[in-house]
C-alpha cells in the first residue's frame, strides 16, 4: 500500500467520526507568529490530531495535552515561552473539516517516518479521554501494519 493511499484513508477516517456540534466555534486562535516554523513544520499534523480529537465533540484536558506533548517533540528544543505559546494555541485550537483536506495534501509529501510519529500521536489522542472506541483501535492498529508493509515494500 502506498502512502498516498495512508493519508486517503486516515482522512476519509476522520470525516466518518467527526461529529459537527450544533454550536458555533469560538474564534480560533491564531498560530503564534514566533512559532510559524512549527506551523510550516508539523501544523497540518496538529490539525489533523485536533480533528480527531474532536471527533465526539469535546476536546478534553487529556486531548489536548496528548496534542501539545506531540508538538513539543517535533519542535526540538522549545524555550520555556514557545512551550506555553504552544500549549495556549492547542488549548483554544478548533480545527473545521475544511482544514482536513489542505492538511492531508501536505502528509502526502511527508516521509513514512513523520507518518509513522503522527500515527503514534492519533492513538496517544483517541487513548488520552480515557474512552477507548473499538473502531479507533482497530483503525490505527492497521494503519499501522499497512505503513509497515508500505515501508518495507
């Protein structure tokens, strides 16, 4: 399998469990500028995580802390002020759908290696509420092998 056909399926993934809330979402925050070699980076990931953690229509403490820590190790070594920028940014980020497929065009030209982290981090995301969905475990799990065989092959 290749990994243009990874990202189609971890998108059309996170379209299936997203579930749109009747309320209207809060003004984003803005990716700080400081920090926009992160968003050039890794921040097509982060809205990735963002969507399926919103998945159920909560963001739980747990979510987003799953997210940062994920952030903060593609980020190398952050100051103490890029760690709390980051952590503000994830904590007030609503990712829309219409953010899904801007972002699953730019993991297409990342390495299996990225998507192999990012993977890692979806199911650090779907672990992190504490309510494990049968369909996510499965899901990553063979996502996972199917970037295994996609590496090797």
């Amino acid at each position: 399998m290749t990994l243009g056909l990874l990202v189609t399926r971890f998108g059309d993934f996170v379209r299936e469990q997203y579930v749109e809330t009747a309320e209207p979402a809060p003004a984003a925050e803005t990716f700080p500028d400081h920090l926009a070699h992160w968003r050039e980076a890794f921040g097509h990931h982060l809205v990735l995580l963002g969507l399926l953690a919103r998945a159920d229509g909560e963001f739980a403490p747990a979510e987003q802390d799953a997210i940062w820590k994920y952030g903060l190790s593609r980020a190398g070594n952050p100051s103490d002020s890029e760690r709390r920028s980051l952590r503000d940014y994830v904590a007030g980020f609503r990712p829309s759908l219409m953010q899904l497929t801007p972002a699953l065009k730019r993991l297409e030209h990342d390495s299996a290696a990225d998507m192999a982290l990012l993977l890692e981090a979806a199911q650090s995301v779907v672990d992190a509420d504490g309510e494990r969905r049968a369909e996510e475990v499965k899901f990553l799990a063979g996502m996972r092998g199917d970037l295994a065989q996609a590496r090797t092959g």
